[in-house]
C-alpha cells in the first residue's frame, strides 16, 4: 500500500507501508525529485548488469529524507513550511517514508530503530529550523492505523 500525503497539491510525503508488493521495478517519485524512491521484486538469478555512476552536476536546494522503521511505532506529524500542523501518520516496522516538502516532527510511541537516508553533505545548525510543535492532544491521525 503506498500512502500519499497531499496538502494544496503540493506532496509533503510518500508512506510504502511493509505490505507494498509489486513485480518489476516501481518508482514511487517523480524524476524531478532530487531523492529518489523505488521498489524492485526479481525474480531468482535476475541480474543488474555492473554499472557505476556517471558524474552529474545537480542543484539540491531542500532536503529529502527517507526513513525506514526498522520497529517500535513511530509517530509523524506533518506542517507546512509556515509551520502550522497538517495531520499526522502512524509508521510501523517495515514502513518507508520519503519527507519530501514542509515541516516534520516525530513521537516514539514504543521504543524504535530507524534508517535515515538523507542527502549530505550536512550542513550543520544552517541545515533546518526547529520550532514546536503540536501537543498530543490537538493530533489528527489520518491513514492506517493499528
């Protein structure tokens, strides 16, 4: 299941929750995203040909971060870029995000592990704004739950 977070047509971010399965390679991103997201599912002895990677010059002027929940439960919430609070998801082992535009917060509701991919180099304090956020009782849960 692929869980798309729109808020005025802008894509703040794409949930591929663990029970996402197709055959074939599937990207979930358009090509003008600077971090992309794909799933692939092969058959036995599929081959990728060797490759390397062609240097590209590439303009990346937001970061787009990719987390996959390794377990626990994880709670997002997301804002737009003046920071006023949109909904929030729940994620579950297995699940990927990609934050791809606004703001984002996120709550351990049960001890988690997570990956974060994200691109780099870092650029330190000058990398993103923190502020606060939503109190518990003003979230709004959209999308699967458990």
């Amino acid at each position: 299941m692929i869980e798309k977070i729109v808020h005025n047509d802008i894509l703040f971010a794409l949930i591929v929750r663990t029970t996402f399965t197709a055959d074939g390679i599937k990207f979930f991103t358009p090509d003008e995203f600077s971090q992309q997201l794909a799933y692939m599912k092969r058959p036995v002895n599929w081959r990728i040909d060797p490759h390397v990677h062609n240097p590209v010059m590439r303009s990346v002027e937001y970061t787009h971060e990719v987390l996959f929940i390794k377990s626990g439960k994880v709670r997002v919430d997301f804002y737009e870029d003046a920071k006023s609070y949109i909904e929030s998801r729940i994620l579950y082992p297995g699940d990927v995000i990609l934050l791809a535009h606004g703001g984002h917060g996120f709550t351990m509701l049960e001890e988690s592990e997570m990956i974060e991919v994200k691109q780099g180099p870092y650029s330190g304090d000058a990398d993103k704004t923190r502020f606060s956020g939503i109190g518990d009782a003003g979230v709004k849960i959209r999308g699967m739950s458990s």
